[in-house]
C-alpha cells in the first residue's frame, strides 16, 4: 500500500493509514503546490543533482566514469530523497520522465552497490578501508534514505529491484553493528537509520531490520558518554550524550534529534518500551512548551542547528532549518499513529502551512534553508545549497502530503482539511473547503455503514461548530481533540465543521523575554508576518499595533492569491533621541513619536518573494 | 621604558605612554586585583601550561623530551601570552619565582628555535614540510604573541636574550611573506600579529617589521575575495573578505577582527593613511551604534565567536568572550592614543570594570570564556580550558593596568581613577579615591610648573564638578570628554573631581528588541545584576522593577564587599494562567498575579561566585 508509514500491520498503533492512492485532493492551496513539486521543483533539483556532481560521485562509485568523489561526503542522500519524493509524486501522477528517471537511479545504484551490500560512493574501491571508520562519514544515514526511497519505490510502483538493493544493504548492517563479537558497538552520528530501518522491517517482515533499528537507539548515550568531541562539537550535538530513555529535552542538532525521535516513534509502534516511550513523550513536552517557534519551526541556533534553552527563539537568528520543520511533521506524524492525540496533528499543521511552507518560493525554484521569524533583507531562498538537504525534504513532504490527511483504524479520522476525495478502508468520503483561506468544511459521507467519523478541531479553533446534514451534531467539539460523530451513516450524508476564522493575536510565555511587549497575527492555521514591501517602505521592527485595533481580513491578489490581514497601526519614529546611541538613561528624553500606518501583513509562508526586505512576525503591541 | 604599547615616538600620537612602572597602585579595587593575578592566577597558569602539556610540546620540538606535540595546535599561545602578563607583572612586583619562570621560558624557547628563526612547535623536525601551508593553522599568531612577549620582556626586564629571539623569526617572516617573487602573499588566519610587529619594530627601530605589519593588514580582504571556506567558516569569519578601507562595521570572529582592528590603530598611529583610518573609525562607529553589550561585551554568536547584525544582542546566549573584551580595550587604548578622544577611554572603563573582570573569579582562580548577560545558572568559571586564551590574556590585561590610567603629551591626562601615585612625563600626582564605590576624585599635584591637566568626565556623569583648592575650577566639565585646567601649578595643589554615582536606570535602543520595556542598572562604571541568591531564590527572569521605585546603593560586605543596590520591586506569576503553552492569546485571561519582593542587585563583575542560579542584567520595568 502507498502509506507514507505503513503502519497497518504495527501491532502498536492506535491509527491505521491511508494510502496516499486513496486521497485524491483537488483543492486550491496544496494540490497546486504538489503539481508545481512535480513539474518544476523535481525537474529542477534533478538538474542540480547532475549539475553539480551528485550523480557522478555515483557514475564514478560504479566505475562508469573516472575521477574522485566530490562535494559533501553525505551527497549521495540527496539523490536517494530525491528518488523518495518522485516515487511519492507518482502515487497519485502519471509522469513517464519521472519514471524514467527513477528507473535510471536504481540502475545506477545497482551498480554502485558492492558484492557485499555496501553502497556509500565516497568509500568505494580504494578508499574502501575507510568504511565505518568514522561515525560522522554519514553512511548510514544515506544508508537510511536509500531505504526510506527504496521502501517507497516498492510501495508506489511495485518493483522490487531497488528493496534488494535496501535489503542487501540492511543485511550488511546489521551484520557490521551490534552488541555481539566483532560488532561496531557504536551508533551513526546523524540519526535517519533508525526510522528506515523500522520501514525496512514493515516492508519485508525481516525482523533483523527492527533489532537492527533498536541497536541504534539503544546504543545512543552508553558508548560515548562524556567523551569529548572535535572543536565545538559536543556530545550531546548528535545525542550521544545520553540514551533516550534517560532524556527529558530536545537536545543537540535539531534534524538529528527529530530524526531519532521518529525512529524512536516508530519503533515504539512495532513493541512497547515503557521507559523509552516516557523519554520520547518527555521530550516532545519540553519542545513543546519552550523551544518552538510559532511557525513550527524548531533548532534555535545557527551554525550549531541545534536546540536550544527553554524559551531560547531568537527571531532574527532564527535557525529554524526547512529540514527540521519536516523532520517535526514526520516524528508528530508517527507520534499520531501511536496515540490518536490530536496535538500531534495540531503541531503537523502549524508546521506544514508555516516552517515546511517558507522554506520553497513560490515558483517552487528556490528555498530557505534557515527560517527565522524577523530579517533585515539578507536572506533570499536559493535554487540549491552545498549543503542541499532542504530541497529534496520540502519535495518529499509536498509529495507524500496526501498521506497526511486521513487516518483509519477505529472509524475514519480527517486530520488536516483539503478538497478532494478519499477512500477511508471501506469508507468513501469527499471533503469540501477554502481552507486555509475559510473555516467551513464539508464533508459528504459516500458510503452507509455505523462507524465514528473523527474530525481534528485545532487547537486554536475556539468556538468550534459542528453539523450533521444541518443539525447540530450534539457531540462535544473540543478545540484540541477530535469531534467524534458515531452513527448510522447513509451514503450523501454532510457532515459540516465550522472552524472559527477570527484574527488572533497571540503573546509569548512570560519566559520568552524577547517577544515581550509583542504579538503575532494569526489566523486559522496560518501565521502573519509585516514586510516592508506592504507597509510603505517602512521599518516592520518599529511598528506599533495598538491593543484594541480592528484586524480585517481581506482578500488580495496579493503573490498568487492570499488572504492578507489589515488594521490601522502606527510607526515609531525609531531614532529620535538616540544619536546613534545603543543605550541611554530609560525616561531621559520623551518617547519616540508615532506616525499612524496601514498595516498589511501577508502569510508567513509567502514571505521573501519580492524584493529584499525586512520582514518580521512579532509585532510590538501597545500593552507594557 | 615599561609602557604597554610604546608610542613614545610614534609620529601620528597625540598622546604618550606613562610606563607601568611610574605608576604606583595604592587603591582598593584594582592593586588588590594585581596581587591576586600574581599570587593565585599566574602561579596556577603555570602549573596550568605544565599540566597540560603546553611546556612539554615546547621541550619535545626543542629535542628535550621524546613524543608527539599535542593539543590544539595554538597552544604556544598560551605560554607567551603567560610570559607577557609575568613580564608586565614584574614591572611594578618584585618576585623571584616568576623571574625564574620567565627565563625558563625565554631558555626554552631559544633550543625551540630553528637555525632560520621558525618557532613553532607543532611543525618541527618531521613536520617541517607544513611551515605555512595552512592559514588557520594560527604560525603568525602564535608568532604575534611571542613578540609581544619578548617586546614586554625587553621593556620590564632590560634583557636582549627574548627580543633576539623575536628578531630572528620576524626577520623569517618578513622574508616570507610579502608581494615579492616568491613569497606568500596571503595575511594569516587570525590576526595579531600585526599590532606585535609594529610594536616591535618601536623597540628595535627595524622599518621592515612596520612593512610587515602593513603587508599583513593590506593583505586581507584582496587574496581570497569571494573564496568559500570550509564547513560554516565563510570568507567575513577571519576579516578575509574585504579589505578594512572598504568595511564600514565590525565583523566575523570577534577576537580576530579586534587584533586586527588594533593592528590597524598601531599602523596608524607610525604613519597616515586616511582611507584606513577612515575604514578603521567607521567600524568603530558601527560597533559603538550597534554591537557592543552594556557590559562592553563584544561578538553575540556563540559557536561562530563572531559579531552578529545591528542590534543582534542576545542576551543568555551572548558569546562576549573574556578575550574580545581584552582585545576591545586594546583597541581602544591605541584609539585613545591617536586621538585623545575620551569616547574611546569610556569604552575601555565599561570594558574592564564589567565583560574584562567578569572573566575572572573573585578568587582568582577559574575564567568564563563567555560572558552572557542572562544565565539560568548553568554556567561556572572554569580553572582552564582545552582551547586557553582566556585565562593568561584576563592576566596580561591585570599585569598591565597601570599602563592604562594616564597619558602624556600636551599635559597629563587622566584616563581612569584610582588611588596611587603617578610620575607622567615630569609631573608627579596622587590620586586618592574609592572610585569606583564612590565618585569623589582627588588628585594631588606635586609638581609645579604651567602644563594643562585632563580628567577625563566620563560620559555617564551628567552634572560632574570639578575643583581646584576648593573653588570651582571655571572650565567646562562635559559628559564624554576631558575637563582641562591649565594654571601654574604649584606642589600641593589639589583638584577634585565630583562624579555623580546616582543609579541610572538605561534603556535599550528599540532596533535591540529583545531589551524591549526592560532596564539595566548601572551605577558610576558598574553595571549590575540580579543573581537569584539575593532575592529568596526567584527567577529574575520575572522580576518587574517599578518605573518610579527608588534604587539605593548600599554598602555590604557581600562577596568580599560590595555596594549593592537595593529597590523594592515585583515579582510576577510566571505560569498563572499558561498550562504549559508557549503561546496564547493576548489578553485571553489576566496578567499574571504580583507580589512584592525586595531587589538587591550586584555588580555584573561578582556574578557566579557562588553557588549556581539564574542571572539577569536587564529587568522588566512596568513601563511599556
């Protein structure tokens, strides 16, 4: 089946999902996103693969070219994502280039692969002594993106080819690491394994591949604890500080740490694990409550890309990297399959609409690799990086979005709201809306039959309304859970929420000293940011929005098409008094003057897609 | 003569150098200081250099010992830098053992020496083949500060043995490195040694050293232009990509672009170029606008040690290391040089009364490396570190103090306040004061004779008076500049200088967002802070400080004696009303509750001596 996480058979797991060839969107706000994902963004990240060495490195690995290896040791990942995120595209889309190019990947990566099951281009023919040598080479983390694109080869288009390609080197694996005599009793460096090996295990029933996954998280934390690492490196950078269990924050390299955590999640899936569950549970609750950023986006600090203090968001330094805002919906992903809590979801969506959003422009050419929530006019989205994880990411995440939607397993359950059509097991469904853009949802029940129908009220949905062909449904709808109508359901039934789309401001916990004095707009799923290309020229740091002013929505043809948000706001007058001061006696002169501005703020997804400019998501308020 | 940086006959200086040694400390906040450095410091800084084999890589390139060179390979540093703090030290105290050690040193380093005057010790015998392969492998600052030591060395103790050293391998540099055939023409990795060679070629009169210092600066920015650096090391990290004339603010790693910058005054101050002087003073303004902690705290980033953007001031996560304040006020001494300009003597108060003396403990014993602004107590100075900067500069900036209180040159000038006796130039004084506790100054003039005498009014001190045998002195005291009565001084003349040391309450600058509706208390020089031992264990974090409440310093005898500032404040409910949320809605449910605390604040400089518990500088106030 086309499940982005095929947890069908997990004995574990409270929700059942829906292949992606079940969903079949027809909205205004993702379907379009997904078409441009194929038709621009995997064209054109293909080309940067060729362009700039990546399918040479493995051209040469194989001996079809001469020459050295070149560019980032872990470049061959970007290859095996992009393959992922083609093979998730042609679940739902007939696309012949992208097959062919697919079909030429696996050849090429057949014969890349050595006699024993390796397949790493950097430590092919003479540098093959290097293997395993050294935890931060990256091997099996590309080890692990091949499976992940291998499994949704196999799953999407039903060839075998590249899951013996996985499998070979899985059984590789797992005959090099482990607790027993002559094993590497150490885990990789940059998590990703474990979650594809889990995958592995679902896809082919080897139980080794799940033992395997298990290794490499029980192996976090005993093997080096304490030992220093080079330069500012520390232990806890690739959470090798402490074993999971034993945790109770997010820690270190964020994509690291997420990526463990989705591991951890899906191996929680396949077998209980009390003390690792209650680990894993601690540490989404501390990220949760200090070191997430409104958009959803996560790793505070650059250079490090790593975690930070509670309350630790900087705004303009912002690291909040593409890939981790990926990496939060995939572990919150697993994290709804284990337990059904619609916080999960909650947090899937802040992150899809805002942090997975922003990191792609608009033309889906260039992306962010950093997402901060203030900029000076610096940062601009590049067609690709040295570095060039978040490309292919956002390209999975677009691909695989219809597996997000809908969950199975004890009635039907619609997580994330979007036109189109589903096939729920048994049940047909066809949901109808403008979401993001407006909070009515329709959804029209095809099929008879007595099952509960499980709708996500967001969190933020205060107010929430919810009918049964036009009378109220008489159920609880709770703002952060499912409403649940159970009944005997009659093919053309409409089921109708009403998800309240009024402005929010929201403040920051007292703890988050910088957003003090501040807000940030949001409505429906969707945050606010100013850029200077909307408010005149002028300076979004110095913008006051005063308490009681009205927020209108209005709608604009504003970059393609947005919903953008207005009120009558004033600008302060930034400098006067100061004279290039940095600090002066607080009350010494009077406060700056205001002069009074129309404010226009734009989803922050849409942000930098103009000119270069200041942008900012926290606004100053009124209120002391 | 015994003065830190020799302008004596610098032909741009307006000011002239007092020799350490015709400075007589006799008060009770730095000479207390000064002994401990001796006593307690630079003793277990040498056993430090012992145990951690800093002396032993010196014997084993020497032949001495047997063995591989170990530890990071800038650790010979570390030893001269030791030398240089033993050497100014020694100018005002007698002290045996440290002589000893001294000429151990100068000895060792002689059989370290190779036959063409190379002395480093990581590329000797079998690795001779990488001499200056590698511009980060730190040969030239390690060779920087080897001649700032031999020319401290020279100045205090009168031997030739350490500058004959340093002439042998400047003269190997110079044949290195320049535009001619043949020699490299790349400036090293991380500046130093351009302010070394130029206060080298004053204590030998060799022009080719100065030639040298000005290669080494007009090198930088034109070679590597645009050149990619490894991993998240880009061109602007060590100030290689852009020539200082053409930069107009302060940028990458702060400790390189401050050598740098006081490499750039040196040169400056031997011969003009006004495009570099006008590059040098437009960063300085740009620091000064936008860069600079209250503290004098300077480069925001950790991990990348480097200046951030305009107003990027974090505060928990602010880098300041120890070192860039040193080097801050290195700088800003050969600034003070070339101009007489008091802003540039302000600066080096706030510098060594907060982010240089934080580094050190009250004991004397362990060093911060970085010097935040808010803590939640995680943070302990440390006896050492793997890489050691740190500790022996914080020691050459207290060996050294005299050297920076007093000028000559068209009059005596008086830059910093402290009791003791001073010959400048012809004239003796004494100053008696308990500054900076108080701000009564009283100076003594002992010698007569027409010359003007300049106290310097620092910029905080609005309403300062100035006397001179109890009648007003008639002659404009302005905040930021120095008072100057010029009369026929007669042996016993007494001139008092009155500093308000009223408690400022400052505010931030609104670019700095983070600061946001909070103060910083500041009292004569001292900033201070609120450590979570002298309120009943609160956060400070959530502290509010009433606009109108009054602050009153108070005498104590806490940590050693102190005056600490007292106030009666509020401490807010942090959580009341949040359930563990990051964000809410604003006004969704009432402020947080209050109740009434007693504040007591302490100065910056005390911080974390004892045990371990938040730390805050900036308070909320109750404006908004």
């Amino acid at each position: 089946m086309t499940a982005v996480v095929d947890t069908s058979r997990s004995p574990r797991a409270r929700l059942r999902p829906v292949p992606i060839r079940s969903v079949r969107l027809q909205d205004g706000f993702w379907e379009p996103r997904r078409q441009l994902n194929r038709t621009v963004s995997l064209r054109e990240q293909h080309r940067m693969l060729e362009e700039t060495g990546r399918f040479r490195n493995l051209r040469v690995a194989a001996g079809l070219e001469r020459g050295a290896n070149s560019g980032k040791i872990f470049n061959d990942s970007d290859v095996h994502k992009w393959m992922e995120a083609a093979c998730w595209q042609l679940a739902t889309d007939e696309d012949p280039l992208l097959v062919e190019r697919v079909d030429a990947i696996v050849e090429l990566l057949e014969q890349v692969q050595e006699p024993d099951g390796y397949l790493f281009s950097p430590f092919v023919r003479g540098l093959r002594g290097r293997r395993w040598s050294d935890g931060e080479a990256h091997e099996l983390y590309c080890a692990g993106h091949l499976f992940q694109a291998a499994v949704a080869h196999h799953r999407v288009l039903g060839s075998e080819r590249a899951l013996d390609i996985a499998r070979r080197f899985a059984d590789l694996v797992c005959a090099t690491f482990g607790e027993g005599r002559g094993k590497l009793d150490r885990p990789d460096g940059h998590p990703e394994v474990e979650m594809a090996l889990v995958e592995l295990y679902r896809e082919t029933g080897e139980a080794r591949y799940l033992d395997q996954a298990e290794f490499q998280i029980q192996a976090r934390g005993y093997k080096r604890l304490g030992e220093p690492y080079a330069g500012w490196i520390s232990a806890d950078y690739n959470q090798d500080h402490r074993p999971v269990h034993e945790r109770d924050r997010p820690e270190g390299h964020a994509v690291r740490d997420l990526y463990l955590m989705s591991g951890v999640a899906d191996r929680l899936l396949e077998a209980a694990d009390p003390e690792l569950e209650a680990g894993a549970l601690r540490i989404w609750e501390s990220m949760a409550r200090g070191q997430v950023y409104v958009t959803g986006g996560v790793g505070v600090r650059d250079v490090s890309e790593a975690f930070g203090r509670d309350y630790e968001l900087p705004n303009e330094t912002a690291y909040a990297e593409t890939c981790a805002a990926v990496a939060l919906v995939m572990w919150n992903w697993r994290l709804l399959q284990l337990t059904g809590d619609a916080r999960y979801a909650d947090l899937i969506e802040t992150g899809l609409y805002n942090g997975v959003l922003s990191g792609v422009s608009l033309d889906g050419r260039a992306y962010f690799y950093a997402n901060p929530l203030a900029c000076d006019g610096g940062l601009k989205r590049r067609p690709w990086y040295l570095v060039a994880c978040c490309p292919p990411n956002i390209a999975r995440a677009l691909a695989s979005l219809p597996g997000y939607l809908f969950g199975s397993g004890d009635g039907v359950w619609i997580h994330q709201y979007a036109s189109g059509e589903a096939r729920v097991g048994e049940v047909e469904l066809a949901v109808s809306t403008a979401y993001p853009w407006e909070g009515e949802v329709q959804v029209e029940v095809r099929s008879g039959g007595r099952f509960p129908l499980r709708l996500r009220v967001p969190g933020w949905a205060e107010g929430a309304r919810l009918s049964v062909n036009g009378a109220d449904a008489s159920v609880p709808v709770e703002p952060g859970s499912y409403a649940v109508v159970e009944r005997d359901w009659r093919a053309g039934d409409l089921v109708q929420l009403s998800l309240p789309m009024r402005v929010r401001r929201l403040a920051s916990h007292p703890g988050l000293l910088e957003n003090a004095s501040r807000v940030a707009l949001v409505r429906g799923p969707l945050v606010y940011c100013v850029e200077q290309a909307d408010v005149g020229g002028a300076d979004p740091r110095f913008i006051v929005l005063p308490d009681g002013a009205p927020v209108e929505p209005v709608r604009s043809d504003l970059l393609g098409g947005l919903t953008v948000l207005e009120a009558d706001a004033r600008l302060a007058v930034p400098d006067a008094g100061w004279d290039g001061r940095l600090y002066r006696e607080a009350g010494a002169v009077e406060p700056e003057g205001h002069q009074p501005l129309r404010l226009t703020a734009i989803p922050y997804f849409g942000w930098a897609n103009r000119d270069a400019g200041r942008m900012q998501v926290w606004l100053r308020s009124s209120s002391g």
